[in-house]
C-alpha cells in the first residue's frame, strides 16, 4: 500500500533529505547571473532539497486511512511539457485535458504567481521578473513544481509554460532526473498577431501584471530567445507534438486529444503488461490495483460464463502460492511462468476507456502456451484499471521443445521484462492500428 505520494517521488525525497534545506536565489538585480545557465550541481542541491522537503511533507501527511493502491508501473510519473507563445492558448487546453483526460495541471508561472502572492521571501523577484517578461531562476520554479507533484499524489502531468529556456531544461534534469518519464511537448503553433490580440484583450479582466503591451513584447522575445531552442532540442529528438493553436478552443482540443493518444495508449498497454507481471509473480495485491472492483471476464477457467468480481481470479493467486510453498517445503524447484506480450493494439474509444489485445506468451517448465487476449482498460484520475478481461488458448508448445536441457534454472525466479522488449512492445502498440 503506498501513501498520497507516489513511491518513486518518496524513494527519491528520501535519498535527498541529507540535502540543504534553504534555495540560494540569486538577487533580481544581479545582472551576472540573468538568462546565464546555473551550474546542474548547484540546482540539484538546492532545489532537490526542497522536493525532497516537499515530498517528505506530502507523505507525512496523508492521513491514516487515505492510503491509495496505486499500480506498480503507475509509480514513476508520466510528465507532458506544454509549450507555445505566450497567449497560444495553452491554459485553456490543459483545463480541458484535465476535465477529460485526468491529467493534473502545473502551470510554472501560476505557481510562480501564487508563491509571489503568498508573502514568500523570493515574492520582490518573482514579481520583478514577471513584470519584466523575463524567466525566473530555475530554483525556485524547480522546486515550486517539484512540491506541488509531490502532494498532488498523483502520476499524469501537463507542466504548462516550462521549460522556458536552457536554465529551465538543466535545472529539471538536475533535480527530476530519471525519476520522471518526460514523454514530450504539446507545441501550440499560433502567429504572433493572433496572440497578441488574445492576450491585449485576456489582459481586460485577468489581473495579470505582465497582460501589458510593453511586457507582451519582451515575453514574445523571450519565446524567440530562450523558449524556441528549448521546443528545438526536442524536436530533433521527434517529441514534439505540434498542434495548431489557431483555430477555435473545441477544434484545437479536438488536435490536442490526437496528439496526447498515443501516451495514453502506452499507459494502457503498460497496464496490461503489469497485470501479466503480477500474475506471473502470484502478486496478489498489485493484480487487484489493476482491476475495477467489478472487473468482468471470461476466460477457459469459466468455460465460457461471465464471471463478475475479484474472487474468481484470487483464488488462482491464492492457490498458485499455496502450490509453491508446497514445492519449497519439499525441496522441489519453484514452479514459475513468464508471460510476454506479442503484437498488441490499443484501441481508444474515448480518453479513458482502452481495449488493449495481444497474444499472451507463457513460458513454463511445462511449455509455452500462447493465449488471445483482450482486456478493456477505464482511467479515473489518470490511472488505469481493468474493468473486462477475454482470453481464449490459442496454442502450446511441449516442455521437450522450448526448454533446453539445464535451461530450468534460470526460469525459477521470471525476470521482468526487459526495457528495450517493453519500448518494442510500445513501439509495435502505437503503430497506427486497424482500429
Ligand atoms: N483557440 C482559441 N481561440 C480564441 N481564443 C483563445 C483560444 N485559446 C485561448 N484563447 C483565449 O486566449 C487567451 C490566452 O489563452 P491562455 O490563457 O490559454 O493562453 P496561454 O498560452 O496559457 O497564455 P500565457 O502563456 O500567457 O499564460 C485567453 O483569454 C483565452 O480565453
Ligand atoms: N517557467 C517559467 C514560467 C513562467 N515564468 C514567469 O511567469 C511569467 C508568466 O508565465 P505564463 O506561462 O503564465 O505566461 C513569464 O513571463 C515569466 O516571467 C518563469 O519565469 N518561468
């Protein structure tokens, strides 16, 4: 059972408590240092201890009770960085993405107004820097981030308006490191004439110091400057998911829900890989995370009935386990299966609702059998959870012919799956299905 905060955010909050508390800022006068790229080391130190501060705080504090089943590959965060110029319209998509998609959304420069607005000691800068349409040292934006992943306890993010430029990017990688996957930047492509009549006119009601004819300007050249060649290194590495952000709020999610698809059909699939990991490692718990309470299935073991509910399913588990502490006691080897998945497809009926279908391969010390199987998975909250289980025999394979002689020791204890055999498998998954 894992609390509020994901596993990988407290493991990694752990490693770092050593770390000093206080964030050396530099002074919003201080000329040296501004737009200059601050040393990876010294951001790591200073911002990575103030999310380890805050994912400490976030796990100490949820209260007896509120603990949450999150699935084992839900626990490293999933991260979309969200780019544009300013006024591209990115807010307004990421509230949408959160209405329907469950991701949370991190906008930097919200935070960096609410962290202003709070009496913060770094409140005089942070306010300097926005009216002056220039990007904030990367230790306070880093760490604001950080604190607010931690406690929303949860693993999908949108963060909205970062990196916006080079200190952003190594600041990030220096305090996140491979404790995030970054999947890629939502990029909304909108001329500058467009935005700036969005922002002179947003600038009416929004309250916002920087909304200002002067200020838009020096942000516009800041998006040049600083933000492009962030937008740039991405995209030579093909992550980057260009939508034009011209065109009405619906059309222009309509692009955005196209464009986010194929990270949630790998979440989709990833859960369907870690349901077959539980199984074979007789994982009770971590199976039933993965499940909806009411999960349906229908599988050879019920011949051909629908069966509602865990029960069914546990008694497996429970039995499977029993079976190998019998063969423990007796000295005999572990009985153990691994199960790969071939040539998946992942069909999106909306947002939140996935059909995921491979040939599941089981190897056993008895053989491999080979099983069709279709599992339909729905998100809440971004996190996916499997409410229809299929599974016909599709064909075995004698022990004699998959399991060479001496070969029966290393199938005692199934290796998880390989990454590069999972990037394969995703890779096969989000090749534009015959959907
Ligand atoms: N597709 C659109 N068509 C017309 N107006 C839009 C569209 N998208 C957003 N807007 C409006 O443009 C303004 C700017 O949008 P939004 O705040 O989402 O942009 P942003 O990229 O987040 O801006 P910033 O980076 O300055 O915070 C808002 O008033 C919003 O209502
Ligand atoms: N990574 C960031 C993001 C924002 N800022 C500052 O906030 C201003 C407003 O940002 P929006 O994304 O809300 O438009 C921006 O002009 C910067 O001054 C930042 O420093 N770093």
């Amino acid at each position: 059972m894992l609390s509020r905060a994901p596993r990988a955010i407290r493991l990694a909050a752990r490693a770092r408590t050593a770390a000093v508390a206080s964030i050396p800022v530099p002074d919003a006068s201080s000329d040296a240092r501004r737009g200059r790229f601050v040393a990876a080391a010294a951001v790591s130190t200073a911002a990575a201890a103030a999310f380890a501060a805050a994912n400490v705080a976030a796990a100490e504090e949820a209260p007896a009770g509120t603990d949450v089943t999150t699935p084992e590959f839900a626990k490293r965060p999933n991260v979309l960085f969200v780019l544009g110029g300013p006024g591209a319209g990115k807010g307004t998509q990421c509230e949408r993405l959160v209405k329907e998609c469950g991701f949370v959304h991190l906008s930097a420069g919200d935070l960096l107004r609410a962290e202003r607005k709070s009496g913060s000691a770094h409140g005089d800068l942070i306010a300097k820097y926005i009216l002056d349409g220039r990007i904030v040292p990367v230790e306070i934006t880093v760490s604001l981030l950080a604190k607010a992943m931690a406690e929303s306890g949860r693993t999908r993010f949108l963060i909205d308006g970062f990196p916006r430029n080079e200190n952003n990017f190594e600041g990030w990688k220096a305090v996140m490191g491979d404790s995030v996957d970054v999947e890629g930047v939502l990029f909304y492509d909108v001329d500058d004439e467009t935005r700036l009549d969005r922002l002179l006119e947003r600038g009416k009601t929004s309250g916002r110091t920087d909304d200002n004819a002067d200020t838009i300007q020096k942000r516009f050249r800041v998006f040049k400057e600083e933000t492009m060649p962030v937008v740039s290194h991405y995209d030579k590495l093909g992550r980057v998911f260009r939508i034009d952000g011209a065109p009405e709020v619906d059309q222009v999610f309509k692009a955005t829900l196209r464009a986010v698809a194929p990270v949630v059909k790998k979440e989709a699939v990833a859960a369907a890989q870690a349901m077959l990991d539980a199984a074979d490692s007789l994982d009770w718990e971590a199976y039933a995370a993965l499940c909806e309470p009411d999960m349906t299935a229908v599988e050879d073991e019920t011949h051909g009935a629908t069966v509602c509910g865990l029960e069914f399913h546990k008694f497996y588990f429970d039995e499977g386990k029993r079976a190998a502490e019998a063969a423990k006691a007796a000295g005999k080897p572990l009985p153990a299966r691994r199960s790969a998945m071939l040539s998946p497809t992942v069909s999106l009926q909306t947002p939140n609702v996935a059909v995921v279908s491979y040939t599941r391969a089981v190897q056993s010390l008895a053989g491999t059998a080979n099983f069709a199987e279709t599992r339909v998975f729905m998100a809440h909250d971004g996190v996916w959870r499997c409410a229809h289980l299929h599974r016909s025999r599709a064909g075995e394979m004698p022990a004699a012919s998959v399991a060479p002689a001496g070969s029966s020791d290393a199938l005692h204890t199934p290796a998880p799956i390989s990454k590069d055999a999972l990037d394969k498998i995703y890779e096969a998954a989000l090749r534009p299905a015959a959907e």
